[in-house]
C-alpha cells in the first residue's frame, strides 16, 4: 500500500521548471531513494511534498489524503516530519527542549507525554550527551542525531531525509545508516535524497532518479542503479 504518491507533480521558477511532471509511489513500510545530480530537483520535489513550497501543477496523496498545497503544520500533524541537509536548530535551546518543541507539536498522541516522548527520541538516536546540553556546542554528527530526535519526536508516519551523510566522513555513516534501519523497522517509512551510493545501495528498496526536474527511473534499487541513462546522468557519457 502507497503511503505517498505524486501524480505529475511540477513546480516552476519563472521559465525554469524544477520539477517536471513527476510521479511517484512510495510503498508504507519502506526505505524509498531518491537521487540525481545537483539541481535534478530532488530538494525542489521534497518541499512540495512537505509543504514548504506549493506545486504549481499536478496532485499529492498522502495517507489516503489530498494533501496538495497543504501548509507544513498540517502535514506534520497528519504525520509527515522532515529533516535537512543542514541541520536547523535553535542554538540558544538546549538538546531536550529542541526535541520538545516538535513532541508537543507533532501528530495525536498516544497517551506519552511530551518530556517522555522528546527523552525517548533522543534515546532512539544514540544522542551522545546528557539532554541538557546546549545546541550550540554541538559538532555535525552530533546536529544530525539531533535533527533526527526532533523529527521523530513528532510522531511521524513519513519521514523524509534530504542528504543526511552531507558532511559526514565515511566511517560515520554506519551507525546513522543503522538508526535509519531502526526507523524503518519502528513501522515510519522514509524517503532519502542521498549522493552517497553505498548509503542508497546498503538501505533503499526502490530508487528514482531525477535530472533536469524529469524522473528518468524508477524501481528496485540495484536494477536502477545498474541502468545506463542513470550511470550517465552521473558520470557523463562514456566516450
């Protein structure tokens, strides 16, 4: 069952068109990639989905639910939550309250309170310091752990990522990639825009690709990656 699909979906920039008629399921239960070269559209495509930005054409079902155009609070409270490339905290709050902002906002909840909900979160994501620590001395692993903590503290049902190894080394994506497993496995589906292969290959059921704001594929994620138009929108052709 589709927890989210798009039905040519486009949004515009004056002449540009950032996102072109793209149309996605993306199965409940599931990690669900979504890839491309810089400026395919991809952070353009999650916005729309999120509320961020209204689509200029096209349809987005969420949950059963015509959720086009919607506002960001509605959808989070429908169960939608989102995290970014670079991590938006409130640097005068400390690790507890940030993540107690979004357990009192989020979708209903099912009888834990909000300072339960919020400690839980931080729990879930291995958060390395104790819950009062200020934002502000926190390094990049640390942001994400903590962006992650927010957005599940929110209750959601859809959690889209959008390039949460950005400037991460290569020997700290494993722990991230098994929290993002725990995730999964907690019954939230996620949608990642990633540029890091092993990332998508080692998480992602299915795959699409986005470039020039058109999707090119879509489908399992070895097949897609193996496909010769997705190599070259990568890599340029081959001469």
């Amino acid at each position: 069952m589709a927890i989210l699909q798009s039905r040519q979906l486009t949004k515009r920039f004056g002449g540009l068109v950032a996102v072109n008629r793209v149309s996605l399921a993306v199965e409940e239960g599931s990690i669900f990639g979504l890839v491309g070269p810089n400026g395919a559209g991809k952070s353009v495509f999650l916005n729309c989905v999120a509320g961020a930005q209204r689509p200029d054409d096209g349809r987005v079902i969420f949950r059963d639910q015509d959720t086009t155009g919607s506002p960001a609070e509605r959808l989070c409270h429908l169960g939608l939550s989102r995290t970014f490339q670079i991590p938006q905290p409130f640097p005068r709050m400390t690790a507890i309250d940030t993540v107690l902002v979004a357990a009192h906002f989020g979708s209903p909840t099912d009888g834990v309170p909000p300072l339960e909900q919020a400690r839980r979160s931080l729990r879930f994501v291995d958060f390395p310091h104790p819950e009062g620590t200020p934002v502000s001395g926190l390094n990049t692993v640390e942001l994400k752990r903590l962006d992650l903590a927010r957005a599940l503290a929110s209750r959601p049902k859809l959690l889209l990522l959008d390039e949460l190894a950005a400037g991460l080394m290569t020997g700290q994506l494993g722990a991230l990639e098994d929290i993002l497993r725990k995730i999964r496995d907690s019954g939230v589906t996620i949608i990642m825009v990633e540029h890091v292969i092993r990332t998508i290959l080692g998480l992602c059921d299915r795959l699409a690709v986005l470039r020039q704001g058109e999707k090119i594929a879509d489908g399992p994620t070895r097949e897609v990656a193996g496909d010769p138009a997705v190599i070259e929108a990568y890599l340029g052709q081959r001469r």
